[in-house]
C-alpha cells in the first residue's frame, strides 16, 4: 500500500511517498533528499529548498496508528498539506 502526500512552497514541489515495504521518501522538485527503509509507525525526514540567499529547512513527520498522517514545515512554518492517493 502506498500514499502520497504533496504541498507546495513559493514555487517549489514537495512530495513525500509512504509504501509498507519500502519505507518513505521525500521529493523536492522531483530530486530525492531523505529517505527512510523499511517498516515504520513514526518517521522523520529532512531536506532543503535551494533559495537564492540562504537555503530553507524541510521537516516532514509521517506517523499513526490507523491512518497515516503526514505533517510538513518549512523553516518551521507549517504547509497545507494534500493526500493525492
């Protein structure tokens, strides 16, 4: 089973994909920056936005019990965040 999550930030794609077997990955603009292997009910990645003066931090928390909830920030800003499938 697999979901994929994605919100966006000034112009920037950010995708996190969640599979039972493989584990999670996060996507800015379609380059991979984290990943995370195997099977997990809490996890966290890390990753950067490339801006023109100084880089911005990613923090994604992928976690749950029943349904998996997927929570994104940048530079500590919280993100809409949409459930594609």
């Amino acid at each position: 089973m697999q979901k994929l999550f994605e919100a966006e930030y000034e112009g920037n794609y950010i995708k996190v994909r969640n599979t039972w077997f493989n584990g999670e990955q996060l996507y800015v603009n379609d380059e991979l920056q984290d990943e995370n292997l195997g099977l997990a009910f809490r996890s966290t990645l890390y990753g950067r936005i490339k801006a023109s003066e100084k880089p911005k931090v990613i923090k994604v928390t992928l976690g749950g019990n029943i349904k998996m909830n997927c929570s994104i920030f940048v530079d500590h800003e919280p993100l809409d965040v949409y459930l594609v499938k």
